[in-house]
C-alpha cells in the first residue's frame, strides 16, 4: 500500500466546545436580541463543514487521518502555570462560565482543550519523528491569542507552543518557524517567544483588527529574541495580491534567513473575503498559493517538515473551500471541488491605486525588518 505522506488530526469531540449564547461576538441580553441559534462566531460548525467537504469530495480518505491523546499536564506546565490551568479546570468541571472577560466556556471545555492542544502536539511529533511528511490538525478551540496566564480571543490553551515545547522537551527540536496567517495578530504566541532566538514568530494580520488597535510593526522581539518577531499590519481590504507580496518579500525570505528545523502554521482562514470579523478580501485560491509557498519552502529548508495548526475563520460557507484549498496543497492532491464564490471574489479585488500604495507600505516594512540585525 502507497504510504499516505500527510496526516491530518481531528477529533470530534473538539466540535462539542460550546461558548454558549451569542449573536457573533456579543452574549444575548438587555439589548442584543437572541438568534435563532446559538450564534457565537467560534462555533463548531466553519470547522465541522470543513471535515465534511474533505470527506464527500474523497480527499480524508487519501490522507492519513487520526485522532490523538489530550495534551498531558506535564505538556501544559511547559507553558502555563499551574494557578491558571486549575481555574480553567475548576470551572469547566463547575459547568463552565466566564473564565475571563470575553472568555466563555461551556461544560468539558478543559478537557476538550486539551484534545485540540494533543492535536497539535501528535501532528508536530509525527512530522518531526519522519512518520508523515506533513500534517493538519483541526484544532479547537484555536490557540494563538492565549497567553500563558490568561485566556483571549476564543483561545484557552496556547497550541502551537505546547507542541512546540513538548517537541523540544522528548527530542531535542532545536529552530522552529511560525508563521500565523490568521488576519488577527498572533499575540500569544508572539508573547510566549519574545525574548528567544530559538523560534521566528510571524504574523500577518488586519493592522488594528484584534488585539484592538494593535498594530505591531515595531515590535522585533526582545533581548535574544531581537530580530526573531516580524509583525506585518495590512490594510483592511488589502486583498490577495498584496497579501502574497508581502508574503514574497518578507515571510520567505525570512525563513530563509532563520534557516529552520520545522515550519509551523498558524493557520486561520478569516482573512477571507466572507469572514465577518475581519476585511482583507481573501479567496480560497491565496490560501491555496500560501500553502504552495510554505511546503515549498519547508522542502528547501528543512526536508519539508510542515504542521498546520486550524485557528480562525467564521464565515461558514466559505471556510470549508478555504480549508480544502490548503489540505489540497499540502497533500498535493487534487479534488473535483470547484470554488462557487472564486470568480465573484476576483471581481472584489481592490483597484492598482490601493494596491501600489500597500505595497509601498509593505517595502517601507521589509526594508525596516532587514535592516535589524
């Protein structure tokens, strides 16, 4: 039998998490009107129709798919204390609540948490170890906001650095790549990283989207860690061609500087052009050609090791031809899915004026992150 190169993590139990009662982001009550379900913007449901587009279009079955063990507490501790992970847990165990502001759980949450984290930290492993070239884990709920005593943003549990340190605790991984393409600023991670040299953090996002106002460019790390944090603010309404130069002329080469032992993506989808969180026009096809630059990338500098870690993205029809546009590209197969919204989306592309002047924005930017030593 032909060995299946790509693996790809989920489990349903991730899709049981519940945030409770909302309309998008705001709870129901006094004057926010009840919808007509339980409409809170990270429900299951983007990520739920995207496991089942991959399974009616055949592609699950080319790849190898599995489930994994929840994150142990020796893998949390590497990133979270223990005052913080008991909270978590005692509320979960309690029926859930708010475990902070803007932070609500439902009953499980803890644990189900912990699924999502093993997730990402099986998916590192299987990488790193050689049993499969390249993974996705359809991780949730998502990681990349969580810092290491509070939650933010939808996240509980910091994913990509529980895999990462889990990785370099067993077997020694030394320089790792983060790129996050979630149009939010990967705050969480960037916090967890700021001081070290050991991991290049990443992130393009929506400038002053979430955190709210937060912009970034100036922040190039700390200490050893100087050098080693790009930020890339974009306008809202970039759109794909001047996402993919900034791509081009920061990220790859960046990753060509740092020279990494394994690449890591942080990968939302809500820089899409649906997603009603966010505004920089995305289509399934640029999700398609930034997974084709990473895995290329990764095949030059570090035999192809490459993880996909699910984070954002709330528009529920559109996230699933999203999704399947990068599994597509990183197993290298091909489905009869067409994308229905593509040509629409290519009609929606901003005008040469806005591009040519987010590009001088993003030369101005290279040139800034080039210049630190």
């Amino acid at each position: 039998m032909e060995q299946k190169q790509t693996g790809f993590f989920f489990d349903e139990w991730c899709f049981w998490h519940t945030t409770g009662l909302h309309a998008t982001v705001l709870p129901v009550g006094g004057w926010v009107q009840a919808p007509s379900s339980a409409a809170h913007a990270e429900s299951p449901e983007s990520k739920r129709r995207f496991k089942n587009l991959m399974d009616v279009s055949g592609l699950t079955r080319q790849l190898d798919a599995r489930s994994a063990s929840p994150a142990t507490e020796e893998d949390l501790l590497r990133v979270h204390p223990q005052h913080y992970l008991s909270k978590f847990k005692n509320l979960s165990d309690q029926g859930g609540g708010l475990l902070d502001e803007h932070a609500p759980i439902g009953p499980g949450s803890y644990e189900i948490a912990k699924v999502s984290a093993g997730l990402a930290c099986e998916a590192v492993e299987k990488v790193l170890l050689g049993e499969l070239q390249n993974a996705y884990s359809l991780s949730r709920p998502p990681g990349h906001h969580c810092l290491p005593d509070k939650p933010m943003g939808f996240c509980f549990l910091a994913n990509i650095p529980i895999a990462i340190e889990r990785a370099k605790a067993k077997f020694g991984l030394n320089k790792v790549a983060v790129i996050d393409w979630d149009v939010h600023h990967g705050n969480g991670t960037q916090h967890i990283y700021y001081e070290r040299d050991d991991v290049l953090t990443i992130s393009l996002h929506q400038e002053r989207c979430f955190p709210p106002g937060y912009h970034g460019a100036d922040d190039l790390g700390e200490g050893k860690g100087l050098g080693y944090n790009i930020n890339i603010p974009l306008l809202p309404g970039c759109g794909d061609e001047a996402y993919l130069y900034a791509f081009e002329s920061i990220v790859l080469p960046a990753l060509e500087k740092f020279q990494p032992d394994m690449i890591i993506v942080a990968c939302g989808y809500d820089a899409n052009a649906f997603d009603p969180l966010a505004r920089l026009l995305l289509t399934s096809e640029t999700f398609r050609r930034l997974a084709e630059l990473t895995k290329q990338a990764a095949e030059k500098l570090c035999q192809g090791k490459l993880v996909m870690v699910h984070e954002g993205g709330y528009a529920e029809s559109y996230v699933p031809f999203c999704g399947l546009a990068v599994v597509e590209a990183l197993s290298g197969i091909r489905t009869s899915v067409e994308d229905p919204c593509i040509d629409l989306l290519k009609l929606q592309q901003p005008s040469a004026p806005f591009n040519q002047f987010q590009k001088q924005l993003i030369d101005q930017l290279a040139q800034k992150i080039n210049s630190t030593p």
